[in-house]
C-alpha cells in the first residue's frame, strides 16, 4: 500500500468491476489473482453474485483461520496479541 488511491479493474468471471484501490499494481495483480483462482474453483452452475458471496465467505473463513493461528504463534513466542475486534 502507499500509493494514493486509484482506479483499477478486476475481472471475475465474464464480468469486470471498476474498483477504488491503493495498493500499487503489483499488490493489486497478485489479489486479484487470488480472487480469480477462488472464483474459477467455485460452483460454475452457481450464479454470479451467490460464487462473489460464497469467495467472500470462503476468504473471512481463511482470514479467521490466520488470525487464530497468528494468535498461538504470538502467545507461544509470548508476544501479546491485539484483537481486530
């Protein structure tokens, strides 16, 4: 992050959306790959907007999943942890 905020397009599927963004755009090509390898994994029966929900689902569950093992990597190292929440 760091660069003033800019206008990016990311592609999922067959749609594109025009988004807000200040990562630079290297930061920004490897999210948006990740959002792209996660969609194409997902149910192509499914409609657009429910594989955008179950992706968004589907990453707060890794991201929950990184805090937690973040948090007993930093209790073990006995380091004190601060709460997103």
């Amino acid at each position: 992050m760091g660069e003033r905020p800019r206008e990016a397009r990311l592609t999922l599927g067959s749609k594109s959306y025009v988004v807000e963004t200040s990562l630079d755009r290297e930061h920004f090509s490897q999210v948006e790959a990740i959002c792209q390898s996660l969609y194409r994994r997902l149910d192509p029966r499914s409609d657009h907007e429910k594989r955008l929900v179950l992706g968004w689902m589907m990453m707060a569950y890794k991201l929950q999943q990184a805090e937690e093992k973040l948090g007993l990597l930093l209790k073990k190292h006995q380091f004190p942890a601060k709460s997103g929440k």
